[in-house]
C-alpha cells in the first residue's frame, strides 16, 4: 500500500507518513509471524490428539464402528481426497516450488501412514482439511509476505529517492540563507542611509523649528500691532465723534447768535418807530404852541396833554434806556460767545494736531508693519533658498549616483574607484571647488574666479573635476572653472588608465550635449576630449574627440577662433579679428565677441586666462596697453605694435 505512489515533493509530512508505512509493514509482518506459529502449534496440538485417539482407539479392542482399516482404504482414502482437493482448489505455488522431500520428511511421511492405518476415515478427512487449510494459511502468508517484501523494496526506493531531494532541498536552501544574509546586509544598508536622511531630515526639521518659532513671535508682535492700530483707530473715531459734537454745540450757538441778532434788529426797529413818533410828537407840539398863541383857553388842555406827553416821553427814555441796557448785555454776550468760539477753535485746532499725530503714529505703524512684512517676506526667502539648497543637494546627490551607475569602463575595485567614491563623498560633504593643477591664476582677470584646491593624486583631481562638471553645468562660472581645472589636471598627468578615460569622455559628452553652449565652455570641452584621444590613443577615443568637437562647434558664434585654438594655428595667419601679441607675457590676445571677453592665449595654447571687460580700467588704458583692476587688485597688459584696432574696438564697446 506505502511505496506505490511516486512522490515528486518530499517534505516532513511525505517522509513521516514513509515512517509511518514502515512500522505498519512491520507490524504486519509480526501478526503475520504470531499467527503461523499458532497455526503451527495447533497442527502439533492435532496431531497429538489424532495420535492419542487412535492410541486409544487401538487400546479399547477395536470399539470403533468403522473396524480395522486396511493400508488399501488408507491409500483409496488419500487418492481421493486428493483429487477432491484437486478439484475443489487450485494448487498452490508452494506446491508446485517446493523442493523434492528428504529422507526424514519421508520417514515422517511413513509414520504418519502408519498412524492413519489405525485412524478411521472421519479423523482422516479432519486432519486432511485442517492441514489443507493450514497450508492455504501459509501460502496466503507467504503471498503477503511477498507483497510485503515489494512495498518494502518501493518504500526503500522512496526513501532514497526523498532522501536526494532532501539533499538538493538542504543546498536549496542553503543558497535561499545565503540570498537572505545579502538581502539583510543591503537592507542593513539602506537602513543606515534610511538613518543618515532622517538625522538630516531631523536637523532641517528642528531648523523648520525655529523659522516657525521666530515667524510666530513676528506673528505675535504684528497682532499686538494690530491690536494698537485699532486701539488708536477707536480712539480716532472717539475724536471724530467728540468733534462732532462741538461742531453741533457751535452750530447751535451760531442759530442762537442769529435769533439773538434778530431780537436787536427787531428792538432797534421798535427803537426807530419810537424816535418817528417823537418826532411826529414834537411836530404836534409845535403845532400846539402855535395855536396856543391863537387859542388861550384851549392851553390848559393842551398843557396836561403835554404833561401826559412828557410823562410818555419818559417812559420811552426809560424804555430807551432798558433797552441800551440790554443791547450792551446782548454785546457782552455776544462778545462772550465769540470768546467761546475762539476757545472751542482752539481746542478744535488742539484736537486736529492730536488727530495729525495719531494719524502719523498710524502711519509710523504701517511703516514698521511694512518692515515686518518685509521681514518676512525675507525670512520666507531664505526659507525657499534652505529648500532650494535642499533640493539641489538632492539633486547633485541623484546626479553623482546616476554618474556611478553610468561609468562602464572604470573597474569595480582599486585605487581608480577608491578615488572616485573618495571624490564623490567630498562632494556630498562639501562644495566642489576648482584644482589648480599649476595653472596660473590672476583674480584680477575676472571676478567670478574661484579659489583653488589640491587632491592627493591627478586620478582624484580628475575624478572630482568630473563630479563636479557633473553638478556645474547650470552654473557657466563654476563650469568654467572646472573645466579649466580638468584640462590642467589631463595636462599634467602622465598616463591615464582605460577606465578613467571612460570616465572623464562621459562627463565630457554629457556637457557637450547640453545646449546653449557658450564659446569658453566648448573650447574647454574640445581641449579635455583632444587631451584624453592624445594621452589614451584608440580609435573609440579619436572618435568622441571629433564627436565632442562636431556638438561643441555646432552653434558655436565665434567658429572660426574655435578651430584656430583647436588646431594650434597661429591666430595672426588664420586672420582671427582683434588679436595682438602680449609683449610681458608670451601669449596672444584675443577678443571674443560672443561672450563679451578677453582672451589669453598662451603659447602652448593650454594656459586660457579670460579677461571681462568689465575688469578694465580705461581712464589708465592706452593704445598700447589695458589696466585692468578688480578690487584692490591691478595689473597692466601690455600689447604690441598692433592694438589700434582693437583698442578702438573696446571703446566703440
């Protein structure tokens, strides 16, 4: 049963069910043992009964039915039983194998003739089945011991087989650790960068911080400020309500002064009707005193009409006088309101400087609120120049590891590599600054000049010229710089292995393919491809230097003074416009016009100096020489006999 089927994936559960198979088989096999030694005592056990029973049978005299048995009916007896069992079953195969009876099985046989001599037919027969079907018993034990034996030999064959695959399994899973150790060591690695992001992370987040900490106290002082501003402005309003009211309070005044103006006119009109009719009363007076001189008798009547007059014309004096009396109260009052006016404007005028001042305060404010602002609008400057820096270190960390990953020809391991990771790790660290290599530098010649740098070997210098070259190139100054720096690095070095020079054209092409190209920059490009295709000779190099050369000279404006440079010609016979001779320095110098500059050239037309313009001092420039100055710095170049053209070429500048 175990054995049969062909397992093609061994595992625990396959080899224990094997196990398990095996201890089934041997169990098995001692039923199988335990019941053919019973079997066999139990035949031993009737032969001994049929022995005594015939001892017995023999021993009473002959008392059975059957009478004595003759050697003939035994011989009939066993003929016949045999072919019945002939009949009846199909002979075994351990019959038809078993090897031919020895001389003490014949002689067992022989006995056991003679014992069933005395024996009668039924006990014949009884012993003949029970030794038929022990010997069925034992062919069937026989058979499983067979069948046994083969699952033993399959389940052997399954062993062995599980036992490879286990074999292969163990080295299967031997390579799965040893893949499982690489997978932790390179996730213990980006673990440790994870680490090193996240302290730098940290640092700019505590940076972040503070921002936030100084931009919340500016926030702080600027709602202070703005609670002040409303403060005054409640305070304004106050004014502008308190003014109104005095501006009421006067225009009331001025109604009551004009109702009290009309109350004297009226009084002087009422004045001026009692001086009419003092004077009609006199009139009438004289008119009496006439007729008085005519009529004596009527003299009485009009004395007491006199007296009565005069008695009424001093009631108008009186009245008069009331009324003088009052217009100088009314004056005083009036003047007193006037006083009042004149104070009210003054106060008016007190309040209108007071307002005056407010408003400059408030004015003073949103200037200093247009400080804060301003401060803040630079605080929020430098914090997108932190991200800009940010960004562009990840930008340059992003570069340098696409220029690792594109370097084919530089070796996995050796003092090459060692100075290139060296290189690329001072980049991260630190800005890349320009190697002097023994290049003459003059910081007067340009205010864009940066400081030189020394590496301990010429590999560095032009493995760190490449990175930097790599992170330079949106930066014309510093690419430049380091340009000049590569080109005196490739001059000085005495050789340069195959992988460096992989290195350095890569870095070379990938500038040159970078557009617009000014005129310096692709000088400087097509010199470190000549120097690499003359110091590695192959044709794979020739071939990137005329390649470099054909991106460089494509748009390049000042063609013609590129391929005179790059030949080695001399510029006065390639007729190169606005170049004279130095007399102090031997060397050339030549005006290129695209970029605005001076140019010197040196005579091995590797040392490039370049001299803006705007370095130039003309109030101590001549026809014959240029004084250039930049800072505290000067020096004088001194040109030979032709420089007219070209002085007057710079002035017309």
């Amino acid at each position: 049963m175990f054995g049969t089927v062909r397992h093609r994936e061994d595992t625990s559960a396959t080899v224990d069910r094997l196990v398990q198979g095996f201890n089934d088989c041997h169990a098995r096999l001692r039923q199988l043992e335990i019941s053919e030694e019973q079997l066999d005592s139990k035949t031993a056990l009737a032969r001994t009964v049929n022995v005594d029973a015939a001892v017995n049978w023999h021993d009473d005299g002959g008392r059975r039915i059957g009478g004595e048995i003759t050697e003939k009916a035994m011989q009939e007896h066993v003929r016949f039983d045999t072919l019945q069992r002939s009949y009846d079953e199909p002979p075994s195969l351990t019959d038809a194998a078993s090897p031919p009876p020895s001389q003490d099985a014949l002689h067992d046989g022989d006995y056991s003739l003679q014992v069933l001599r005395h024996l009668g037919p039924d006990a014949t027969y009884t012993l003949d089945g029970a030794m038929e079907r022990q010997r069925a018993m034992i062919d069937a034990a026989h058979h499983a011991l067979d069948g046994l034996g083969g699952a033993n030999r399959a389940l052997l064959a399954d062993l062995t087989e599980s036992r490879a695959q286990a074999v292969s399994l163990a080295a299967a899973l031997d390579d799965l650790h040893a893949v499982h150790r690489a997978a932790e060591a390179s996730a213990e690695q980006q673990l440790e960068r994870l680490y090193a992001a996240q302290s730098e992370l940290s640092a700019f987040h505590r940076v972040a911080a503070v921002e936030r900490d100084e931009l919340a106290r500016r926030q702080e002082e600027i709602e202070i400020l703005h609670g002040e501003l409303r403060r005054l402005r409640a305070d304004g309003a106050a004014i502008h309500g308190e003014n109104a009211c005095m501006q009421n309070t006067i225009a009331a005044q001025c109604r009551a002064e004009v109702v009290l103006r009309g109350e004297v006119a009226a009084r002087t009109a009422e004045k001026e009707t009692v001086e009419a009719e003092l004077a009609g009363a006199q009139d009438e007076i004289r008119s009496l005193k006439a007729c008085l001189q005519d009529k004596d008798a009527f003299i009485d009547a009009l004395r007491r009409d006199v007296e009565a007059l005069v008695a009424e014309k001093e009631t108008v004096e009186v009245e008069k006088t009331s009324s003088q009396r009052e217009n100088m109260s009314l004056k005083a009052c009036l003047e007193g309101k006037d006083t009042f006016i004149d104070t009210l404007r003054r106060e008016l005028a007190a309040l209108t400087a007071d307002k005056e001042t407010v408003e400059g305060e408030i004015a003073s404010s949103q200037d200093e609120n247009m400080s804060l602002k301003a401060c803040l609008q630079g605080k929020d400057a430098f914090i997108d120049a932190l991200r800009r820096q940010v960004d562009n270190e990840k930008r340059a960390r992003q570069s340098a590891h696409s220029l690792l990953v594109a370097i084919s020809g530089l070796p996995a391991q050796g003092q090459h590599w060692e100075d290139l990771s060296a290189s690329l790790k001072l980049s991260r660290q630190s800005p890349c600054a320009s190697s002097a290599g023994g290049w003459q530098w003059l910081p007067a010649w340009d205010d864009g000049a940066q400081l030189a740098d020394t590496h301990h070997s010429t590999t560095a210098a032009l493995c760190f010229a490449c990175v930097c070259l790599h992170h330079w190139m949106d930066d014309h100054g510093r690419a430049r710089d380091c340009l000049q720096a590569l080109v005196n690095s490739l001059h000085s070095a005495a050789e340069l292995p195959v992988g460096l020079c992989h290195t350095v054209l890569f870095a070379v092409l990938d500038a040159a393919g970078r557009r617009p190209l000014r005129f310096d920059i692709a000088l400087l490009l097509c010199q470190a491809a000549q120097l690499i295709a003359a110091k590695c000779r192959s044709e794979r190099r020739s071939e990137a230097a005329a390649k470099v050369r054909a991106c460089a000279s494509r748009d390049c404006a000042d063609g013609a003074l590129l391929d005179a440079l790059l030949d080695g010609d001399d510029l006065a016979s390639r007729r190169v416009p606005f170049c004279t001779p130095t007399l102090a320095q031997e060397g050339q110098i030549v005006y290129v016009q695209s970029i605005d500059s001076l140019l010197f050239v040196s005579r091995e037309k590797s040392r490039l100096r370049w001299i803006s313009v705007r370095c130039i001092d003309w109030t101590k420039s001549s026809v014959d020489a240029v004084h250039l100055r930049s800072g505290d710095v000067s020096q004088k170049v001194k040109f030979g006999q032709v420089g007219v053209e070209l002085f007057k070429a710079l002035l017309h500048l």
